[in-house]
C-alpha cells in the first residue's frame, strides 16, 4: 500500500465511502455473487472492445436439436387448437399433454445423463419461440418446467442422490414440477415471506428422523393445479437447535411431493384468460425429511441464492423467447395484413401512418431477435447472465407488449372481434402476463437492471464496496486504497473520452471496420463513454441514496439495455454476413436506439440533485441533442421490407408457425403470396379504372387471370372476416362453453329440438 497517500487522502475518502456508499443487504449480495457480467460489463467501462463481442460464437442448432423442431415441435403445434384451449376446454387436450411427456419437452435442460433431451439454451429458446407463436398456453406449460424450478435447481445444486431420482422423472413428465415462491405478502419482495419450515422430529417411512414441518400459502403458481412435486421456497427455524445454533436459518428450497399429508393444490386461478395452470397452493403441518432440502441439509438457508442462480438462466430464456415471437410474429402478420387489406383503393400499408408502426415493427422484431441469440450464445458458453437476463426479460416484454399494440391498431376491428379467426389477441392478452411473472417488470427496470449492472458491471465499483465491507480496519483500508484510485483513474480516462467523443460526434471513437454499419459503432463508443462518466457522477453525488432514486436507476438501466439491444443488432449484421438488404433496420435500430439513450442521459443529468454534477455532465457528455432518431423516409423503407415479400422479411420472421387445419393464420398466409402475385393485374384494373367484371367483359383479363382474382378475392374475404355469433351461439358460448367449437350449428339445432 501505498501508506502516505492512504494515510492523508485515501483515509478521509474512506470514511466518507463508508458512510455513502450502498451497504449491501443479505438478498443483494448473494444475488450479486450468484450471477457474472459480460458484455454489459464492456458497454460500462465506456470503451467496449468490439472484438469481444465479434468473437462471440453464433449460436446454431445441432442436427439433433433441429430435428427435434422439425419433428415434435412442429407437430405439436399442428395438433393445437389454442382458442378451443383458451375459450372451450380450458386446458391442453390429453393427447396434448401426453405428447409432451412421450416427447421430453419438460426435460429439454435436463443432461441426457439423467434421462432428459440436454439442449442448448438456443435450442430451448427456438422452441419456445416457436411455440409461443401458436399457443402461449402451451408454450407457458412447456416454458416453466424447464425454467426456474426443481429441473434447473436439481441440476445446479441437487445431492447425487437427488439427480438420479427426480430428474429421469422430470425429464419424461412423470412427475410434474411447479415452483412455488410468490404468496399474498411477497411477491416482488420475497424476503416477506411467512412460508415457514421448522426443523423437528417426524416420522417418515415408519421411522423417527430429522425433518422440517411446512406450512405455506401460495398463489399464481404455474403447473400448481396439475403438479406431482412442488419446489417450495419457504423460511426455514431451528427453534430448538437440532442442527446448530441459528435459529433463523434463511430462505430455503425443498421438494414437496404433492400426494403428502396436509398439502394443498387442484384449485385454479385464470391468468389473462389463457388457460395454461396456474393456482394457488397451501400446506398444513406438512413433514418432509432433511434430505428434501434441494442439496441437501448444507443448503439449508442458501435458498435465496440457489433462485438467483437457477434464475440467470431461465430468465434470459422464457420470456425472451416469448416477447421474441410476439415481436416477429407481429411484424410477420402485420406486414402481410397490411399488404391484403385495402381502403380508399390501396393497400393500407402504403399510407404513412400505417408505415410508421410497420417500421418499428420491423427494426424491433430485427434487433430483440439480435439481442435472443447473443443472450443464448453468452447462456451456451455456461456463462450466469443475470443483469443481461433481467434486460432480456424486461425489455423483450415491454418491447413485446409495444409490438403487439401496433399490430392490433394496424389490424383495428379485425384484432378486436374475439373468437376463432383472430390470431392477435392470445398474445395481446398474455402481454401482462409476460411484464409480470419473473420478476414483475418495474422492479425488474428499476432496482434490478441498473442496481445490480452498476455494481458488478462497473469496472471497480464491487471492489470498492467489498473494501468497505471488509471487517478488519486496517485490510479494508488497505483495499480501499487500491480499488478507489484505480476508480479515480477510470474516472478520468472516461471523461476525457467522454469528452473528446461527444464533442467530435463519435467521428473517431473507436470502431471496427463493419463497412456500412462502422458509423453505428463509433456512436454506441460515444454514448458508452457518456454512460460510463453519468454513472461515475451518480455514484459520486448520491452514493447509498441512488438505490432509492429509482427513476434515474431506472432510466440508466434503460440505457445499458438498449446499448445491450443495440450492439447485438450489429453482432447480427455481421455474423449475417452484412445483408446490404437488412442495412435499414439495422439503421432505425441504431437511430431510435440512440435517440432513446440520448433522451433518458439528458433526463437523468437533468434530475440528478447536485446541479454542478449536472452541468460538467452536460458540457462533458451532450454539447446540444445530437440524436435526430429515423427519419420518415427510413421508417417508410424498413416498413416495405415486411409490407413486400423480401429476404429481410424472411429473417425476421424466422422460423413462426404459420398456421394449419385452414385456420385463420393459415389463410393469411395463403392469401398474401396471391396477392403479391395478383398486383400487376390489379394495377392494370386500376389504371383502366374497372371492376373486375368490367375488365373481363372489355377483354383485359384472360381466363386464368379471372379465376385467379376470383380465388384471391375469396381469400381476402376470409383474412378479413371476424367471428360473428347467433344469438343462441353466444349464450350457448357463456352458459355451455363445449357448444361453440364442439359442436356443428346443426347438431345443437338436434340438441335444442330434443
Ligand atoms: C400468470 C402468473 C404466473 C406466475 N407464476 C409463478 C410461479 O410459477 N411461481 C411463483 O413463485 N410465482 C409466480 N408468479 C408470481 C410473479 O412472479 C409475481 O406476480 C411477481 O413477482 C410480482 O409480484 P406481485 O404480483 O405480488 O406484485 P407486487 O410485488 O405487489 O408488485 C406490484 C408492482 O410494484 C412494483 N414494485 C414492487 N416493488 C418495487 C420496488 N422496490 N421498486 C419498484 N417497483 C416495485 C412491481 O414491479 C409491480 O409493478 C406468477 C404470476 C402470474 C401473474
């Protein structure tokens, strides 16, 4: 150390820190060491080395895995009617769930070793992409077993003995998992908890042995209803110390078979109208020996950090996987609505109000996807993403919830009627869903994101807090004094480059040669050095306070997360082989991206309470508003890539369902390529402004054209229909739930008759 400048300066500044700084709680610090930074970390120094994020591997699926969604997956799909599930049944069909068991959907995470499919965290989420776009249902039911969980907390955590008991039974749907954490106290805030377990004598396969008795009350349990073991987080006692001296030993995760004494599930909440499972569950007196305990008695009490760690996995999954196929899904079907309905004589996606939410749609659906792979490539490397997980879950559903609400306003009446023909609102309805289960979004943006980004991604910022959490005096001065003034040095590289870059408009920040996308990143070098000198400042003015001042952390959560959306979008160009055809949306990404950034920089710099921090930030970050967003004529080309049949189109779809059995789905995507192919003749109607029947008649159309217009006529007719009912089929519909959709019109006429 060097003990002259510890003694006079570093000292007094330790003192201080001491008091300033966050001092970190229990759930904060195991959840900060239970995950890793990476990508994010770079975006936070203020001078990201691109090669690290060009060397990242594309995730791709092996020949198995892809077998796998050609076969099951698909066929899955084609055996669901989601609105007999979500309006009639209530339920997945039993041939349903017994494909799902037969073909080891519940057991995609789970090692082959131990029974289960062993898939990559890519392969996981292209399936619950896919099957998102057909049924949510179904894709929730496949979503959760293979999420956080007793799959995923087995597998990191479980004794042997464990593993090879519960997973081959996971793995084949033999057992169902549910996990159940949230109850009416806690929800975001699970250290609320009154689930208790007390550590006793009981009486398990006619023997005394040393047990914990549960007692619980849960709720919006995914799978409760139907499980056969239920992951139990609860707050395990040793009141008579039978295991030690601690009586409070902490959150802790057990495995509760359901058929056991006392144990309550069956009863069913109905989430959003979507009929996946979902209840509450309660215990009464319930005995399970220790070795319940997911890895056994020397997990008692590490619950809390066994959750975050099974959730810097799931969390950069499901949901993702989810906003993802609402996201494409609606810029897939919007794009094509667009192109077959027409009002005052054009297709409504040639005027510009309609172009506008078709641009976005376009560039979000292009960079979110961006942002899935390289999350699944960072989750492949066996890497815990837990800030980029709660980006992922956060953004991809609030990017999700934004995509759907332009679909259906482009869609109007069509996404409003409800019934069999619309093929909006089960995914419209299952937005909030999305924004709320792991992790409701709001604490996920504001505490979360930010709270734990700025701590572990923050080149020093750990360092410094564990140096002032440090017990011994004289050590914790000591680390202090080395983590703090390689602090203060960061700091001032990163104004001086901060500096250097805002004022020069990025023109030589650092940047890889990318051809046509090069200008994106020296940009994303410029706001990134902005970031790294904002959060510095935020540290230094509001130390311990800035945890309570959400909106800032929450707007610099927002920043780290679009430059996270963004720098994937131009991993994608790249690894995509730098398709000149996809430059457009790459651009509006980068545009509205750094517009965003540029906006929440100024909000934060304008809200940070010491206003001298606030002008060096102004003169040192934002000399004036630099970002001007897309411009219309941008907007209006990415709107065209999904509005005209193009390869910029098919790669942002990827892989969707694209309907079967003649649904409505199926009929849009049957009716559009018949559109683009009948233009030119409409055109030629157009210009000689007749009818059909008039062009016939005047010998402008040959026969095969006719019958082709007939037939594309016949197949507008049908996209644009909606669900309509009699009368009786509406009562029948709220009253008796089997008659629409179980039964023809005339069978219920016999039924009435009789
Ligand atoms: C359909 C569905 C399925 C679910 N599945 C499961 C499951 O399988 N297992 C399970 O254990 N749980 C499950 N949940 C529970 C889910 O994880 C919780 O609903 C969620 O954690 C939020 O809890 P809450 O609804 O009680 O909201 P609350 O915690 O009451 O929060 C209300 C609002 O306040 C915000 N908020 C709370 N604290 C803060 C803060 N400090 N800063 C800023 N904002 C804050 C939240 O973001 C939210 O917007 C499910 C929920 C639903 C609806």
């Amino acid at each position: 150390m060097n003990s002259l400048r510890a003694k006079i300066l570093t000292r007094p500044i330790h003192r201080w820190a001491k008091k300033a700084l966050p001092a970190l709680s229990q759930t904060e610090s195991e959840a900060l060491t239970a995950g890793e930074v990476w990508w994010e970390a770079e975006l936070f120094s203020g001078n990201p080395d691109w090669s690290k994020l060009l060397d990242v591997k594309t995730p791709q699926l092996s020949v198995e895995e892809q077998l796998f969604f050609d076969g099951p997956c698909q066929e899955l799909c084609g055996m669901i009617d989601d609105w007999k599930i979500n309006q009639i049944d209530g339920d997945l069909p039993a041939e349903v769930w017994q494909f799902l068991r037969d073909n080891k959907f519940f057991g995609m995470i789970i090692p082959k070793s131990h029974g289960g499919l062993g898939f990559s965290a890519f392969a996981h989420s292209e399936i619950v992409r896919y099957i998102s776009t057909r049924s949510v249902a179904a894709a929730v039911t496949v979503m959760v077993p293979n999420s956080l969980g007793p799959g995923e907390l087995l597998h990191q955590f479980g004794t042997d003995e464990q593993k090879d008991y519960w997973l081959p039974r996971l793995a084949d749907g033999r057992e169902l998992p549910a996990f159940g954490l949230t109850s009416a106290e806690a929800g975001s805030d699970a250290s609320a908890m009154v689930d208790e377990g007390v550590i006793c004598k009981g009486h398990w396969d006619g023997e005394e042995v040393l047990g914990i008795r549960l007692n619980w009350a849960k709720r919006y349990i995914t799978l409760s209803p139907v499980c056969t073991v239920l992951g139990l987080a609860f707050k395990l006692r040793d009141p008579d110390a039978l295991l030690g001296n601690e009586e409070g030993l902490g959150i802790t995760c057990a495995l509760v078979p359901t058929g056991l004494d006392g144990v309550e599930t069956g009863r069913r909440h109905l989430p959003s109208s979507t009929m996946f499972m979902n209840g509450p569950t309660t215990g009464k007196d319930v005995f399970i020996p220790l070795d319940y305990i997911i890895g056994g008695p020397e997990f008692a009490g590490k619950g809390w950090m066994m959750l975050m760690s099974a959730l810097a996995a799931g969390r950069g999954i499901s949901l993702p996987s989810m906003g993802c196929a609402a996201i494409a899904y609606s810029a897939h079907t919007t794009g094509a609505y667009a192109r077959i309905r027409e009002q005052f004589n054009l297709p409504i996606g040639k005027f510009g109000g309609v172009q506008a939410r078709m641009g976005r749609l376009a560039a979000d659906a292009y960079a979110m996807d961006a942002a899935r792979h390289l999350t699944c490539a960072g989750l492949d490397e066996g890497r815990a993403l837990s800030v980029i997980s709660a980006i992922m879950k956060a953004h991809a559903t609030f990017k999700m919830r934004e995509a759907i609400n332009d679909a259906m306003d482009v869609h109007s009446g069509k996404a409003v009627i409800d019934g069999p023909s619309n093929y909006l609102l089960p995914l419209y309805r299952a937005v909030p869903i999305g924004i709320t289960v792991e992790g409701a979004n709001i604490v996920t943006r504001s505490l979360i994101i930010f709270g734990q980004g700025s701590i572990r991604a923050h080149p020093h910022m750990l360092d410094n807090i564990l140096a002032l959490q440090e017990f011994d005096p004289h050590k914790s001065l000591e680390m202090f004094d080395k983590s703090f003034w390689a602090h203060v040095g960061h700091t001032t590289m990163t104004l001086f480059r901060a500096w250097g870059r805002a004022w020069t408009g990025g023109r030589f920040a650092p940047a890889p040669d990318a051809g046509k996308a090069t200008p994106i990143y020296r940009q994303l070098a410029r706001w990134s050095a902005a970031y790294a000198l904002t959060a510095d400042f935020a540290f230094l003015t509001l130390g311990g306070e800035l945890k309570r001042k959400e909106m800032i952390s929450g707007r610099m959560g927002d920043i780290l997360s679009e430059m996270y959306i963004l720098s994937a979008a131009l991993k994608r160009w790249e690894d995509e082989g730098r398709q000149n055809a996809d430059l457009p949306v790459l651009e509006y990404a980068a545009a509205a991206g750094l517009k965003r950034v540029q906006a929440a920089l100024d909000e934060v710099i304008n809200n940070l309470p010491a206003r001298w921090a606030a002008w060096i930030l102004k003169f040192f970050t934002l000399p004036g508003s630099t970002v001007a967003g897309p411009s219309d004529q941008l907007a209006a080309i990415c709107s065209d890539l999904i509005f005209e049949p193009s390869a910029t189109r098919n790669r942002i779809t990827g892989q969707l369902f694209k309907g079967a059995n003649g649904d409505a789905l199926q009929v849009l995507n049957d009716c559009y390529p018949k559109v683009i192919d009948m233009a030119p003749v409409m055109k030629r109607l157009r210009d000689a402004k007749k009818s059909p029947e008039e062009a016939l008649e005047a010998g402008l159309l040959d026969d095969a054209e006719w019958a082709n217009l007939k037939e594309m006529k016949s197949l507008v007719d049908k996209v644009v229909a909606v669900d309509e009912y009699s009368p009786d089929e509406f009562a029948d519909l709220y009253r008796n739930p089997t008659a629409i959709g179980n039964q023809s019109s005339d069978e219920r006429a016999i039924e009435a008759a009789e």
